[in-house]
C-alpha cells in the first residue's frame, strides 16, 4: 500500500508497518519499544523497555525491512550491575557501529558490539560535570562525539566515547538554553545539536558547543505547537520531525522551523500480524467486524483518546528516525510497532 500525505514541497509515501506485541523473552514483536536505531547494513535494532514487571522481555530486537526476524540480545539481564538494564531509555551507534544504551535508572551509558556483546559501562548518579541523573536521549556525531540528554539535570552534555567528559550547557528553566525535562535529541548534517524540550514543549537547536541558535514550538495541539514532543529527527535538507508525543502525532517542519505538515499515521497490519492472524482465526472474525477508525462519543476527544481507538494512528509515537535512504521511521510505544515512509 502507498498512500501520499503532501505538503507544498514535502511528499510522505506510507510504505508498510512492522511490530507486534510480544512481552515474552524473544522472538518477533516488541515489548514497549522505545527507541531504535538503523545499522549500514540495514539491520533495525529495536530497544524494547518493556513494563516494569516483566523484566525478562527487556531486550533488543533485530529485525529488517523485509519483516525477518533477526534475533535479540539482553545484555547481562535486568538489574543494576555491569551490562544489565532496569530502564532503559535511547539507543546509538558509533562510527564503528558499537551500540550505546541510555538508562535512567541506573544512570549509566552501557556499550555492546552488534553481536550483543557487553564491551563497556560508564555513568554515575550526580549533578556535578560528567554525572547523569536519569539519562534519556543520546545521538553521537561524525566525530564520534556523544551527547546525551541529561534528563533531571535539565542539560545536555558532551562525551568521548569512553565516556570521558567534554562540555555541557542548559539549566532548569523556561528561557532560552534552559530545559524542562528535556528527552530527545538529534544532529544534522552541519554537526548542530537539536533537543526535544519536552516539558517546554518546544525545539532548540544549539552548536556542538552549546551555543543556541534557534528555538521553535509552544504549547497546544494546533499546526506548528507541541505538546511534550519527545523525539527529532533531521534530513538531509535541513527539515526537521518531531514526535509531537502528547498530540499523539509526527510535525514537519523546514529548516528555520516553520510549520510544513503533520502526520496522524496511516498504519497497515505487519506481516507479523498477518501471521498471528492466520494461525488464530477467531482473532481475524473479530477483527474484520471491527471498527478500526470508529465514530467516538464526545467525551473522547482528546488525542490520546482518539488514538487509542483508532488502530492506524500513532498512539505514543516516542521515538523517530531516518535511515541512510532518507525514509522516516516512527516508533510507537504503545502500538508495538514503527510505521516506515518514504519522503520526497
């Protein structure tokens, strides 16, 4: 199915949906994925949280655009210790492709080989230079440059890859550098820094030494406002989607942040599904008598609660991202699944 969302000088072709719900310990689906990541050779490792009290399905699916299941790894289990997760948060690769892990329960960056192999840790609690009090977003440049969203510091700030520390920049607040609970970020092409500010519902987009340059986005859900975007994304034409998070949606924006287009999503069964499906009948009865974009009662009028009901939308679109090919991925957390479009 190809079907054209359009704004002036954007094009989004909806190419297929992939995910499925699967709290078990492996196999194909996700456990409420909340980040994932794209290697050069196409594999899409898929950081799935999981809920708190099934800890056994916290874990990192691997899959690719041909809907193969690839396998998982776990790192050392869930706990506190080396290579374990308790929250896990964001996921990257560095240049050399080995994957960095944000948790902001432990407070800690964890790095793996793409074979799942623990290499490494580094992180501790604190809010002086080079601590991490709940760490979120992380993205790391084309100098191998990480940067992660000190989440309770209300900063973000700059690593080696060994996790030795370089600079940082932002405190709590509403002005501008400042932070309110920030969780995404992302970087572009020229090496700039963008940050979902989330609890201030907008965008800032600094140099790599912190130096603001641009700041877009208030509160409310009409075109142009956020509401708690938690996730960014950049093209290589300098346009700019965000994971508008409490409006339960994607925005577009150009490059000095001016309102291009929104997506609600337009989501397809995956072949997973399909699958599922097939092998259970009575489920595919009651599926073909529903309505899966239902009329609802007033009362239901909020964008969570038009999402929740209606199967094609993003319900908790938490993450976004682009591939070497230029197409848009959005992960939705509470849908088990990302949705994949191509843009022109």
């Amino acid at each position: 199915m190809n079907i054209e969302t359009k704004a002036e000088t954007l094009t989004l072709n909806y190419l297929k949906t992939i995910g499925l719900c699967n709290n078990g310990e492996n196999g194909r689906g996700f456990a409420q994925p909340y980040d994932l990541v794209i290697s050069r050779d196409g594999k899409i490792f898929v950081l799935n949280r999981s809920d708190p009290s099934l800890t056994k399905a916290i874990r990192i699916g691997i899959c690719n655009l041909e809907e193969e299941y690839l396998g998982e790894f776990y790192g050392n289990g869930y706990g506190v210790g080396e290579g374990q997760f308790t929250l896990p948060v964001a996921i990257a690769f560095d240049n050399d492709e080995r994957l960095y892990i944000t948790d902001e329960y432990n407070h800690t960056v964890s790095v793996f080989d793409k074979s799942g192999n623990y290499l490494s840790r580094w992180g501790s609690y604190g809010s002086t230079q080079g601590n991490l009090d709940g760490p979120a977003g992380i993205v790391i440049d084309s100098e191998d440059y990480v940067y992660i969203v000190d989440q309770n510091n209300n900063r973000v700030q700059k690593f080696t890859t060994n996790g030795d520390y370089i600079l940082g920049w932002g405190t709590q607040g509403t002005g501008e550098g400042q932070f309110n609970l920030p969780w995404g970020i992302t970087t572009d092409k020229d090496g700039d820094i963008y940050v979902a500010d989330w609890r201030n519902d907008r965008i800032q987009k600094f140099t790599s030494s912190g130096h603001l340059l641009r700041i877009f986005g208030e509160s409310g859900s009409k075109n142009g406002q956020l509401y708690r975007p938690s996730g960014v994304a950049v093209d290589k034409e300098g346009r700019i989607y965000v994971a508008d998070w409490g409006n339960e949606r994607v925005q577009i924006f150009d490059p000095s942040g001016n309102f291009l287009l929104n997506l609600k999503g337009q989501a397809t069964l995956s072949k997973w599904a399909r699958d599922f499906l097939k092998a259970n009948p009575d489920e595919q009865v009651t599926r073909d008598i529903s309505n899966l974009i239902p009329d609802l009662p007033s009362q239901l009028s909020t964008p969570y609660d038009i999402s929740s009901q209606c199967e094609p939308y993003f319900w908790s679109p938490v993450s976004i991202k682009l591939d070497s090919l230029g197409q848009l991925y959005v992960l939705e957390s509470n849908r088990y699944r990302f949705q994949v479009y191509s843009i022109n």
